[in-house]
C-alpha cells in the first residue's frame, strides 16, 4: 500500500484503471483527486515519476503536458500557428478573420500572432 504522496502518484500511474496518457491531458487537480494527495504533491512529483516510468525526458513530459493544456483550453497550438503562417502567406493573405473561422481561435489571438510573428 502507498504511503507517501511519490507512492500514491506512482501507484495511480501503474493503476490498470488509469488511462495510459492520464498524465498527459488530467489537471494537477483532477490528477491530485484521484491519487488521493495535495495539488503540491503533483507539482512536485509527476513530471519526475513520468519521466522515470514511461522513459520520456523531462523536458518532453513538460511540453506534452503543455501541448495537451493548450488543446484543452483552445490556446494557439505549434502545429496552428505553422497553419496562420502558411494562410497568411498565401497571395492575398487571408483575413485575420478568415483565419479564426478555420483555426477556431478568437480573432484576438490571431491578430496577436500575427503582429507576434510579423504576419
């Protein structure tokens, strides 16, 4: 039986019931409720527990995390921001409306990306 906060999250990612990516796209607080520990306990040990269990590298569990953030709260993704550009360098550019509509992003954030990137 876990007894510590490490053990919990450890023994919440080995659990069949947990899905394998659970890690990847749950909130530190979903994943705090249902390891049973402190939403501090989770900053401090996931991204460590999953790089040492699943053979990642630190730096690829903190940009999946962030990737899986993104989508979840609809924020301009890599592979978005690489469709505005190739939009907006198409002769004529597309608005920056047209660009929200088929990126599905607020025209805030476009207009932001494109004054961001020089588009």
């Amino acid at each position: 039986m876990a007894n510590n906060a490490k053990e919990k999250i450890q023994a919440w990612l080995d659990n069949p019931n947990t899905p394998y990516d659970a890690w990847e796209n749950l909130t530190y607080d979903e994943i705090a409720d249902q390891a049973g520990v402190g939403r501090s306990s989770v900053d401090r040990h996931l991204v460590i527990l999953v790089a040492r269990t699943r053979g990642y590298e630190v730096a690829e569990v903190k940009a999946r995390r962030k990737a899986a953030w993104y989508d979840r709260v609809d924020r301009m993704t890599d592979e978005k921001l690489e469709r505005l550009k190739a939009y907006r360098s198409q002769d004529p550019p597309l608005s920056y409306e047209e660009c929200a509509v088929r990126l599905d992003q607020s025209l805030w954030s476009v207009k932001y990306h494109c004054e961001k990137n020089n588009l």
